[in-house]
C-alpha cells in the first residue's frame, strides 16, 4: 500500500500540468488571507469541517499544476491527491498588501524623530505620528509592536471620534466577542477591562489628550447636592443676565402657537438660547412686537416647543424621551442654539447601548450633523466587526461615498477610520467588493504622504488578487508616484500578468540598477522574470539581503525536487520553517515527506499547519488538512491518550516544537474541550511567534474551561499578552481569591516581573513562584518556573526572564 501512494502522485500528468499558462492569484502574508471557498465549484466533492467564526478558509498559497479534477466526490485510495508535486515555475513571490520602504531602518528613524518632534510641542499629529508606526511595523509582522503603536495612538487621540476607533480597533485585535459567552459591545467595563477601551472614555472623555486615571464607568457618583439650576434671560440691550428659581417666580409674556395649541413661554428665556432667537424676539421683526407668534411651519410639535420652554427655564433635557430630543436638536440646529444642541446631543448618545439603538439613532445623528451621537453609534457597529460589514445599512453608510460624506459632515470621517476598516475586510476577504469600497474610501481620506502611498498601494493589491490587472497597474503607478517604491513590484507584476514579461523584467532591472544598496525584494521580485543561472543568482541575492522572505527557499527547494534530491529540498525548506512558521511553507515540506515516503513526519507538518489555522486548504483549496489525515490513516502509527502524553512529554522537553505542536493537535481531536490542552498550545504557539494563533488558542481554553478560577487565568493570560499588565495582574488575583493554583500565581509573577526592575519587585516574584511550585502541576510545567526563579534571583532583568520562562523548557 505504501508504494500505491507514491505511484499514485508519479502518475499524474505534471509535464502537461506545466503548460498552463494561469499564473495563480496574489496571496500576501501577514494580517491580509484569502478566502478558499471559491475553488468549491465540485458539489460532490465532501466538504471541509466548517472554521471557527473569524477564521475564513483559505486556498494554500501554493500552487501546482493539476491533472483533470477528480469527479468521484471522495478520496479514495486510488485517488489520493487532486494534484501533481509542486513545479518551481508555478510559484510566485507575495506582495505585502503594507508600506515597505526600501531602506525600514532609515523609515523608522525618522518616524521616531517626527514622533519626538510632536511631542516636543511641534505641528504635527502625535495621534497619526504613532499610526504611521502601525503601518511601518505590519510588514515586520511583530504583533506586540502594532499593539504598542495602537495604544499610543489611542492615549494621544485628541477628539472623540478618533477615541472610538482606536478603542475599538484594541478591543478587535483581542477579539473580546469571542468569549462565551460574550460581553455587549457597548457594556458598562468591570474592574478588569482596558481603560484603553472603554466605551464611555472614548466618547465622553473630559480631557482632550491623554488617558483619564478613572475609568467613566467605574467612577463613583457625586455624592454632595448639585446647586439649583440657573435660568438666563436676556434683557432689551441684549446683556444675559442669571437669576435663580428662588429670585422670581415663571411668568409667560410670549406664546407660540402649533396648529390648535398655545405654548407659553417666558421671552428673555427663549431669547437668551441663541443670537438669532434674540433678534427675533428683541430685533427689528414684527415678532418682537407680539406676545403670540405662529411657530406651525417650523418642524415641532406642541410637546416638543413645550420642551424648548422648559430647557430655557432649567437648562436639563434629562426628563424628556428621545423622540422629543430629537425634535429639540432640530430646533437647535435651526436656531443655532448651540448650548441646547450640545445637550441633546450628549443625552442621545448616552442613550447608545447597544447596535439596535444606533439603529435607531444613527440617522437623527447624520441628519443634524451631531457629532457625539454619530461617534457613539459608529462605536456600536465599529465593535460588532466583522459581522457589521455583512448588514446592508451599516456597509452603505460605511462603504459608499454618500455615507462617507455624511459621516464626514458630522465630524466622523477619517483615515483612521477606514484604515481600521479596510483592515478588517482584507483580512476576510481580500477580493470582496467591500474591500475595494472600503479602500477607495480610505483613498479619499488620505492627507500625508504615507497615508496615499498605504491606500493606493493596497487598492493595487486588491485589484491584482481580482484579476483587474490593467486597474492594479494604474494604482501601484499612483501609488509610485506618491513615493512608494515598493509599489514598483507591483507595476511589475502587473505588466507581467498583461503579457508583458521584459517590460516587467526591464522596470525591476533598473530599480535594481537605481540603488546602491538595493533591498532583497527587488532581486526577487527580479528573479521572477528570469531564467536559469540569472534566477538563481537573483534568488540567492535576495536571501543573503533579506533571509526572512520565504520564496527563495520555496524556489530553490522545488527545484531540488525537480532534480530528484528530495532530501536536500527538506533540508533548504527547513532552513525557513526553523524561524518563520509559515502555512505555505509547513505545506510544502509535507509534500516533499510524502515523495519520500516519510508519512509520519508528513502528518505532523499537516497537523501543525491546522494549529496555525484551522480552516486551512491544501491542494491549492482542494482538500482539508483533516481529510488528508483521514487519507493517510492507514499509514501512519495511531495512538492512545497515554501514548500521546508521554510523545508529548519527549518531543516537549527536547524543545521539538513543531512536533509538540502536532501531538497537542492530535489530542485534541479527541478531547476538543480540554482547556489544559489548549493552554499548552498557546505556549508553543507563542515561543514559535504566532501571536494571533496563540490568542485564538487561549480565547478557547477560557470557552472550554468549567472553572471559573481557571477561565480568571486565561482571560489574564490574554490581557497580559495584548499588552494590558495591570488588567492581568487583577484577573490573578481573582483567580489566588477562588483557589490557590500553579497558573494564578505563575501569571502573577509573570506579570509583576514584567512590570519592574527593582530588587522589591524580584523578590516578592520569588516568593509567588515559591507559593505556585507548592500547587499542583505537572513536571514540564515546573521544570519552567525553575529557570524563571533563578534568573530573577540572580537579578537578570524581567525582560529577559519573562521572554524564557513562557517558552517549553527542557528541564523536567
């Protein structure tokens, strides 16, 4: 049977799947994935078990030359695989869908400088200095970086809308609506939220810049009694003057009449509401001479003009309903009574508590230009993404330009805006017409230079990931024209799939030509429109440039295949897999173990790649990596839960990541709901730095936990690792308050020695790893605390301790 296999992939036609002249679709790493659902076109073709809610299924990014589709509607034995080995010619380099300047050091450099010089005193936006920095860290892909640059921008956002924003972008990259079950959008916080956040400081924070110490929500009322309200009144001169209730009683001088009815008011109050008001009543009109004034054609009805004469009188708009609210902010707009808005304004966006009353509110807040209330209800939608992007309302006030234009005219559009937007679409589908809207828009909005270079470069991408090749080159040329260089891969690549190979091969030869210090992208980029030697030679450019890029390893170790070397092609594909854990490459080093034979150590890459994303499609999106599992049953050794402990124990202690990622997978294929399992994903997952994969982990193991001590622990662990210590440290606590466990008191002192220095702090870290080794845990556990102990009682730094101690250790 071993031997069936591998005549069943030796028999497929590869010599005629070369002559396809389809050069497969742009796929970008990063926080950009692509949707797979689209190659489903076979429905008898079994389908992949479905993917958690914020992981889409995505085609693998490698691409291979395929024989006639199988039409049996199953794998079977004697059909193995849907397609041939993988060909080097049919691979292509990604492009970063992300600003990537040639020289990053020199860009960050003067980023920081811009960023001091702002905080100096100088012109420029603190708030759009640190998201520049976000856009600068996306392609070095380091999740703690882009988290820092958010919350910096957040701390020094200085109006409402943009608080919104960024406190909803922090709260989706922890993915909060995840937990089960999970918390409102727009809920009051706990004691253990983000101040960062919280809804109520983003909307209604009494400081322009910088962070309030107590959160809104947790504030304590006032306790003494507010003073009686003072009325206004304006005397003949025009002078305001205030009196209070108890200097003279309500008298009615001034009545207006709505249809049928009278509402009597007092003159100098109504008066004193605006400028226009009291040159109507005071003026030269014929309205300043009458005590009875015909108010029937002015858009209110008699309960709201009722309304209008009591807020003159007592300045409060708390006891009236919202559909009087509104009509008093529509008289306030049409009278310029600007005091009167602001407090309508306020109290309907105070009454924002959820996306069914932004529902309802959000086209009062457009319609009278109302700033706060506006702000509030695109909170609402900005904390159900993506979800929200799916409703037909919500996506045409977001996504047209109508809808920009409105919420532009109520002080609520902005790049940072569509910058969090078009971020999420790209990352649920980078092809969707959503996508192309969003980014246009953020297109408009661009005013900086790196804003238009961020926008126009990703429209490019999009339109060449659709197809739209002539679009694509268009945009990447605007894109270049604003001065991003990188954009040229992208014209190039552009002209190459129009046909026009040398004109490609021409263009990335004079970049090349054009820098003394050239950038690794631009040999690879090269080495696309290149044959033989000249590719090779650009190839092995690039690498020794920028090691990181993975297409180099991916060439050369295809076309060490190709010369039946499949040894040292695992051996050139490892060379990557040994520090960037990339689906795409785990794939195809499961290939080459299959030409060998090696079914095992194919499985365990296939299960790692289903780690990383569950949803995951080989094949180029024709199979499941579960259903390849299934496929090689019969093939590989099965084993126990015993056996896979003690597998577990081997390949963890020895520091076998990879491996021990594969085991922990197996496991829970057959115990999905293990919280301990998961939790020990999360820590491989993090020292292999696959920030979002160990999140995704975590968010499980709190869902499957039955404890609620334990779930206390993994809700620190998440606060803890998008960058909220403090928020950590509480959940501990609780947790020690519950029951005294090893994971209480290790996030503990994980967190307090990753808070301070000083010689206080380290010791009373010894002493909560002292209280945690008397807990209950397993050896591999403990064999972690035991190097953390040690190296903050030498006094080495927290940093340094803390970057270990979560990491599998191989003392047992």
């Amino acid at each position: 049977m071993t031997n069936n296999f591998l005549t069943t992939i030796k028999s497929l036609k590869l010599i005629e799947g070369c002559k396809a002249a389809q050069l497969y679709a742009l796929s970008s790493l990063g926080p950009v994935s692509t949707s797979g659902s689209g190659d489903a076109g076979g429905s008898g073709r079994p389908q992949p078990p479905p993917p958690p809610k914020t992981i889409s299924l995505r085609s693998g990014s490698l691409y291979y030359p395929h024989a006639a589709p199988s039409t049996s509607g199953a794998f079977t034995p004697e059909h193995h695989l849907p397609c041939g080995l993988p060909v080097a010619d049919a691979l292509e380099p990604t492009l970063d869908a992300c600003l990537r300047p040639v020289d990053h050091v020199g860009a960050l450099a003067a980023s920081f400088r811009r960023v001091s010089a702002a905080t100096a005193g100088g012109d420029d936006d603190l708030c759009d200095a640190y998201l520049e920095q976000h856009a600068l860290f996306q392609s070095i892909g380091d999740a703690r970086l882009l988290r820092r640059s958010l919350r910096a921008a957040r701390v020094h956002a200085d109006d409402p809308h943009r608080r919104v924003v960024l406190a909803a972008w922090l709260r989706y990259e922890r993915r909060e609506d995840e937990l089960d079950p999970a918390p409102p959008p727009l809920a009051p916080c706990t004691a253990t939220t983000p101040l960062l956040e919280c809804p109520r400081a983003a909307v209604f924070a009494s400081v322009s810049s910088g962070v309030e110490p107590v959160c809104p929500c947790r504030r304590p009322p006032p306790t003494p009694a507010t003073p009686p309200p003072q009325r206004l009144r304006r005397n003949t001169s025009g002078a305001v003057s205030e009196m209070s209730e108890e200097e003279e009683p309500e008298t009615n001088d001034l009545w207006f009449i709505i249809g049928e009815e009278e509402v009597a008011c007092e003159r100098s109050c109504i008066a004193a509401l605006s400028k226009p008001l009291n040159t109507l009543l005071y003026g030269g009109f014929a309205e300043a001479q009458r005590d009875r004034i015909d108010f029937s054609r002015d858009g209110i009805t008699a309960r709201g003009m009722r309304a209008v004469a009591a807020y003159s009188r007592h300045g409060q708009v708390d006891d009236f309903p919202p559909d009087i609210i509104s009509q008093l902010l529509a008289f306030a707009n049409k009278f310029c009574c600007d005091g009167l808005k602001a407090a309508c304004d306020n109290k309907l966006a105070s009454m924002v508590r959820g996306v069914d009353d932004a529902h309802s509110l959000i086209e009062v807040g457009l319609e009278e230009a109302s700033h706060l209330l506006v702000a509030s209800c695109l909170q609402a939608f900005l904390r159900e993404l993506p979800k929200s992007l799916t409703n037909p309302d919500i996506a045409r006030l977001l996504c047209t330009p109508e809808g920009r234009e409105c919420l532009d005219i109520a002080g609520n559009a902005s790049f940072a805006l569509y910058y969090f937007l078009s971020y999420v679409a790209m990352e649920q589908n980078l092809k969707s017409n959503t996508t192309v809207m969003l980014l246009e828009r953020l297109n408009e909005c661009a005013e900086l230079p790196w804003q238009k270079q961020l926008a126009l470069h990703q429209l490019g991408c999009v339109m060449l990931a659709r197809g739209e090749f002539e679009d694509a080159q268009e945009w990447f040329e605007a894109a270049v024209a604003e001065g991003h260089v990188y954009s040229l891969a992208g014209e190039a690549r552009a002209k190459y799939k129009r046909g026009h190979k040398y004109a490609a091969y021409k263009l990335m030869n004079s970049v090349v030509g054009d820098y003394e210090e050239p950038a690794g992208w631009m040999y690879q980029e090269r080495s696309l429109y290149c044959v033989g030697k000249e590719k090779q030679s650009d190839l092995q450019s690039a690498t020794e440039l920028d090691p990181t890029m993975t297409f180099p390893y991916k060439y050369r170790a295809c076309a060490l295949l190709e010369e039946d070397n499949a040894a040292s092609a695992i051996a050139e594909i490892s060379k990557v897999i040994g520090f960037k854990m990339a689906t795409d490459c785990l794939e195809l080093r499961a290939w080459f173990y299959l030409a060998l034979e090696e079914y095992e150590l194919a499985v365990q890459d296939v299960r790692a790649i289903l780690t990383l994303d569950p949803g995951y499609m080989m094949f180029h999106g024709r199979m499941h990596g579960e259903q390849l599992i299934e496929l090689l049953r019969g093939q590989v050794q099965q084993w126990d839960m015993a056996d896979c402990w003690m597998q577990l124990y081997d390949r963890w202690s020895a520091v076998d990541d990879i491996g021990s990622l594969a085991v922990v997978q197996q496991m829970l294929s057959r115990e999905p709901g293990n919280s301990s399992l998961r939790f020990r994903q999360s820590l491989l997952l993090l020292r292999l730095n696959c920030q979002k994969a160990a999140m995704r982990s975590l968010r499980y193991a709190r869902n499957s936990s039955v404890h609620e001590h334990e779930r206390l622990v993994y809700e620190g662990w998440i606060l803890y690792d998008s960058g909220h210590r403090d928020e950590a440290l509480a959940k501990a606590e609780q947790s020690i308050s519950l029951q005294r466990s090893f994971e209480a008191f290790f996030l503990k002192a994980y967190a307090l020695g990753d808070s301070s220095l000083d010689t206080e702090s380290s010791l009373s870290v010894v002493q909560l790893l002292e209280h945690a080794n008397s807990c209950a845990s397993d050896n591999l556990r403990k064999g972690q605390l035991t190097f953390f102990r040690h190296t903050t009682t030498w006094g080495a730094s927290s940093w340094t301790a803390t970057c270990w101690t979560r990491l599998p250790s191989a003392t047992a």
